[in-house]
C-alpha cells in the first residue's frame, strides 16, 4: 500500500545546494477553492528554469488550499515543490502529522515559518494557535530526521529524512535582532534561507558580510516583480517590513508599458543578487508564467536537473 500512495520524489533541489549551484526558486500560491487547474499551469511554465516551486501556507493568513496538498498536486505532475509550513494554524500534534505525511509523499523540502498573524487576512476572527515558532519548528524537524517526536520518543515506523529551510529578512531594522534569530535558525538546522522581498541591495551585501559570510548554507534573495506603480505603492502599505523606494515607484509610473519595466527591474536585480549571494527566490503574483522571461533578461540559463 505503501508504494501506491507514495509519489516518486524529487531531489535536485537539495542536490544542487549540495553542488554548490546558483539557487533559483519561485513561489506559487495555492488556489483558492477545489481546481488546482491555473496552479499546476502557472508551476508548469517554470519547468526547467528554477530548481524547485515554494508553495505558501495562508501566506498573510488568507485562506486557500492547503500547502501539502498542493505540493503533492505539484509533485504529482513532475515538479519538485518546496511545502511551506506555518505554525499559526497546527499545535505540534498537527505539525508533526503534516510533516510525516510530507515525508511518506516524497515531499522533502520545507520551508519552516511562524506565519503571518491571524488579524492581518481574511479570517480575522480565526484563533491563531502558534504552539511553536519558526526555530522551535526548525527544531522539531531536526528531531524527526533523527527518528524521534517532539518528546524523544522514538518513531516506530522510521525516521523522517527532510530538507529543512528558514526565512530571514536582511532588511530588518534590528540587526542585533536579525543576526541572533539567523543563528539560531542555523543552530536548529536550517539548510538553505530564503528572503523577504529585497530592494536595499547594500543592506543585502552588508548581512552577506557580517552576518551569513561562513555559513555555508545558501542564501536566496527575493526579488519581487512589480507590476505598476499602484501595486508597488500597495505593497508599501500592506505587506509590513517592505519599502520600496520612490526612484522604482516613479520608474514605473513613467514607463509605458509598467508590467514590461517591472519585468527589467526584476532582472536588474536577479543581476545585483547573482554577484551578492547564492540563488533568487523569484515572487510574481499571478503572473508566475513571467519568471523565465526575467530569467533571461538577467542571463540566467536553465537549471541543470543533477540527481541526488
């Protein structure tokens, strides 16, 4: 029964950070609603250029499919996700189930986050659980890669074996702050980082300088693809921690054509990150099928798919 249910995994991601290869993720949001439909095509379209597809879990507690059931949908039609996993909604039971199920899937990869609060989405009612956060779930994993739960008791039917990864936002205001939950994630386990939405590329250079330089684990960087100034000014007001700067905000407004000048922004910027860091983690909101032709704008070829 076993070999039924189970989906025939994928590992290149985690192989190419062990190569040592230039990272190129992309994120793709759940659908809201039953037809996954528009997900599988958006993901599809990233096929051969990004080496795995993060797939959000109530990314600023908005309802919508759940994360592992999308990334099995993902993994189903050839394409290696990454599940994120966030601690707003699960205790550690719930938690620790999700993550056994995504290991019996042949989903390895996950992306360990304390999630965005309860107030900021659509349900703003919901009660948020937060059992854990972010190190104490990096944490957890740890554990059940060693073939115990949460509380040292063994696993009885095998230990898990996942490719954990961290969010880290090199723009936060604390540095003190970022430098000390950055090691603690490292100490917990993470294997790879993934970034915020990045516009202060120096701020990037010095966290690659003081704070991740030794590491030896990969950092993304996010770039994000701005549409037109109207979206741009939007995430200023709504997505907290993010200030995009006015010389992109005007660029956009005087362009022609705003969607084909985010789109070279966005390059410009995979560029920037290619000489500062280890990989991009590219975000287009609904326009996903985008990403390759940025990707050619900044000269990044196709990803080469190595084998674990």
């Amino acid at each position: 029964m076993d070999n039924i249910l189970k989906t025939t995994p994928l590992n290149s991601f985690r192989a190419a950070v062990q190569a040592g290869e230039f990272l190129v993720t992309a994120e793709v949001a759940p659908p809201k609603g039953g037809d996954p439909t528009h997900m599988i095509e958006m993901a599809a379209t990233l096929k051969g250029r990004v080496h795995a597809v993060n797939i959000t879990d109530g990314s600023r507690a908005v309802l919508r499919m759940s994360s592992l059931v999308a990334s099995a949908i993902l993994l189903q039609n050839g394409i290696e996700p990454i599940c994120q996993i966030a601690c707003r909604d699960r205790n550690r039971i719930g938690l620790q189930a999700d993550l056994m199920g995504a290991h019996a899937l042949g989903i390895y990869n996950i992306l360990a986050l304390t999630g965005d609060p309860v107030k900021a989405g659509d349900h703003p009612e919901a009660k948020g659980v937060f059992d854990l956060e972010s190190v104490r779930l990096l944490q957890m994993i740890q554990k059940l890669n060693y073939g115990v739960d949460c509380n040292e008791q063994p696993l009885t039917d095998g230990a898990l074996n996942l490719f954990p990864g961290a969010a880290v936002d090199p723009q936060c205001n604390s540095w003190s702050g970022l430098q000390s939950r950055f090691d603690r994630k490292l100490e917990a386990g993470a294997q790879f980082f993934q970034s915020q939405l990045i516009t202060d590329f120096e701020r990037l250079d010095k966290f690659m300088d003081r704070i991740a330089s030794g590491c030896n684990k990969p950092i993304l960087a996010g770039i994000f693809l701005l549409k037109s100034a109207k979206n741009a000014q939007f995430i200023n007001r709504c997505v907290p921690g993010v200030n995009i700067p006015q010389d992109i905000i005007d660029r956009l407004a005087k362009a022609k054509k705003p969607l084909e000048e985010g789109m070279k922004i966005a390059a410009e910027q995979v560029h920037i990150a290619r000489q500062l860091c280890h990989g991009v983690h590219m975000m287009a909101v609904k326009r996903e099928d985008l990403i390759p032709q940025i990707l050619d704008l900044a000269g990044v070829a196709p990803v080469s798919r190595i084998k674990s």
